[in-house]
C-alpha cells in the first residue's frame, strides 16, 4: 500500500463553505472571540436542546471550567469511567479534585451505574459520564443515584436514550471540537447548560478581564471566531454526517454478519450515532492492528490507554476485556465510497 491509498482512522470533512466562513472572518478584521462565537454558542445550545453555551479552547478546559462552574473544590472526589480519554483525569486534578475511578458495563463500554453508586461518598462532587463512541451512557440510571452528573458529549451529539437527547439530562454538558470529532474546529470545546448561573459562572472563568469577579480558576479559555465559524459550517452539516456515519456503520454490520468479530452493541432504550464503529476481536489486538495496517486500513484501540493503569489501580476487569478486545475501524462521512469498500473487502478477508 502507498501513501496514498492508505485510510487514516479519521479525517476532518471540510470544504467551499469551510474556506468561505473562514475568508469572510479574515475580512471582518475581527479574530478572537466576538459575534461568531455567540452564535456558535446559540446554534449548538439550540440543537443539543439545551438553555444557553459557553464557548471554550477545548473539551478539556470545559471540562475543567464546568466542575469548577459546578462547584467542586480541591478535596472533592469526581466519579469517572475507567475506559475514556485522559481528559476527565487531568481535568479533576488541575482543580485539585481527587479522581474516584469506576468501571464499565461490558456491552456498551459506559459508565457502570452500580459501580458508580458505590464510588459514592460524602466528598463525591459530580459524576462525569462519557457518552462514547456515539452511544448514550445510562442515563437514566445514573440519574437515580442522585449525584450532580456532567454529561461528556465529545463524542456523542444527536443520540438519545428513551427518547432524551444526550446534554440535556446533566447540570451541565461538556463538547469537544478538536480536529477528529463529529463537528470540528481545529481545537474547540464549550460547556452546555440549563442552568443560567452556572453558565454564567463559566463564561466570567474563561477570561481573566473585565469580568464581575475574578473567580478561583479564571483564566484565558476563549474560543476565536475563526474558530466558531468553522464550528458553524460544521453544524450545518451535522445532520448529513449524521447520515453519513449511520449508512456506513450499516454497511460494515452487514458485511461482518451475527458472529465474530462482534459489532457495536445498541441496547432497545437507545440511539446510536457512530462517531466509532468500535467491534470486539477474538485475537490478539497488537498483531491484528499491523496486519490491517499493511492492507491499509489504520485501525486503532479506541482507548489509548484506561485510567486506572495511569494511576496503577487494579481491579477494573470489564475495562480490562475491553482494552484487549476493542477496536476501532475508521469511520467517518469524508470516506470516500471505494475506502468503505476497501475496508469491508480487508475486514471480510481477516475475518471469513
Ligand atoms: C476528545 C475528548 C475529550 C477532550 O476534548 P479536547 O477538545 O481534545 O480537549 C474529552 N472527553 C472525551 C470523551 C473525548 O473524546
């Protein structure tokens, strides 16, 4: 395979109306956060169904900004997944907040609502609940426990558990725009809300002047303009990728068939938006990942690595399974019709 044919895990879909937001932008004289921004803003509160957003540099610094928002403090504990990116983690200590680690549930690679009830203390500030790979976590369950929850929707927007939109059953909701996800803006995060204090909490944190109060973790977290209206070209094409994904991932359960290796797993309640097609292997993952490489086909583990093994705890089996058998074939609507076909054809040949 040459470079040329190889198909990365994924790509950001940017076109004409990417390049022409971006050029009127550049016109205006007018960069850093401005009129764009509120709009963005506006748009995503708009279509997650939610009051109002807040438009920061990353999913990680919403995340940080929304706890702090919350009100956890040094000393509290934050509930979180074992099998997610680094970003809860690092996000819960830079405010000092000490990381309570639970496990998933095997099918769905969510939160464990059992384990986290029992992770529950009278220091347990909030529960960060990823919805991964574009699968609602139980929401409903996790409710029950009673703990403020902050929904991660970095990975998941437009997917909804009995009929409720993810980001709209937390206290707050966290986003991510970085370059891979479902709508991108190079870097890019925002905190989502209902709650009118709480967003206006965040937005005097995401810069150090002019505000009302300079409140403990005030910093620069501004999003650019620039940025926003990449943020806005992508939104107005959000329902087509939503497609898009859902047609593919279609494709690829029908060429993988019942058995092995197993696909995605969409329990009755929910809705699933394939931000990953995420299939479990039956062999070993190192080796597997290297030979469909070499057909060109860049598959990753979704994970890069679980958080217990950062904070070297033991004991998360489910998390573990999953590190082993879970892996990640490339989706996404920049796929080309002859890459689909190419990646059922190499899946068809490791797998039949
Ligand atoms: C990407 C991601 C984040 C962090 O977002 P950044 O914009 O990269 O900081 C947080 N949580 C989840 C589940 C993510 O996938």
């Amino acid at each position: 395979m040459n470079a040329e044919n190889f198909i990365p895990h994924s790509r950001p879909f940017l076109g004409d109306s990417e390049q022409v937001a971006l050029a009127g932008v550049i016109a205006s004289g007018r960069l850093a956060q401005g009129p764009r921004v509120e709009l963005f803003e506006r748009s995503l509160a708009a279509f997650v169904g939610v009051e109002g957003g807040v438009a920061v540099g990353s999913g990680t610094a919403a995340l940080e900004v929304a706890l702090l928002a919350l009100g956890v403090e040094s000393g509290d504990e934050v509930i979180m997944p074992s099998f997610v990116c680094a970003a809860p983690l690092v996000a819960a200590r830079r405010i000092g907040a000490v990381p309570r680690i639970v496990d998933i549930e095997p099918d769905t690679y969510a939160i464990d609502p059992v384990a986290a009830k029992q992770a529950v203390s009278p220091r347990t500030g909030a529960i960060v609940v990823p919805h991964l790979f574009g699968l609602p976590a139980d929401m409903s369950r996790l409710i029950e426990i009673g703990v403020p929850i902050i929904e991660d929707c970095a990975q998941t927007l437009g997917a909804a558990q009995e009929g409720q939109a993810v980001g709209t059953r937390g206290i707050a909701t966290i986003c991510s725009f970085y370059a891979t996800k479902l709508l991108c803006t190079g870097e890019g995060g925002m905190i989502l809300s209902d709650d009118e204090d709480l967003l206006s909490r965040a937005r005097s944190m995401r810069e150090y002047d002019e505000q009302p109060s300079i409140d403990a973790g005030s910093f620069n977290h501004k999003m650019t303009d620039l940025q926003a209206v990449l943020g806005l070209s992508q939104m107005e094409r959000l329902p087509s990728f939503l497609e898009r994904r859902g047609a593919i991932a279609r494709r690829y359960a029908e060429a993988l068939g019942a058995h092995q290796p197993q696909s995605p797993v969409i329990p009755d309640d929910r809705t699933h938006v394939f931000y990953r097609y995420v299939i479990r292997v039956d062999r070993p993952l190192d080796d597997l990942i290297e030979r469909l490489g070499q057909d060109g086909v860049d598959c990753r583990r979704p994970i890069f690595r679980p958080l217990h093994q950062y904070l070297h705890l033991s004991g998360f089996p489910e998390t573990e399974r999953a590190f082993q058998t879970a892996l990640s074939i490339p989706i996404y609507p920049a796929l080309t019709p002859q890459e689909i076909e190419h990646i059922v054809k190499v899946l068809e040949e490791e797998f039949r």
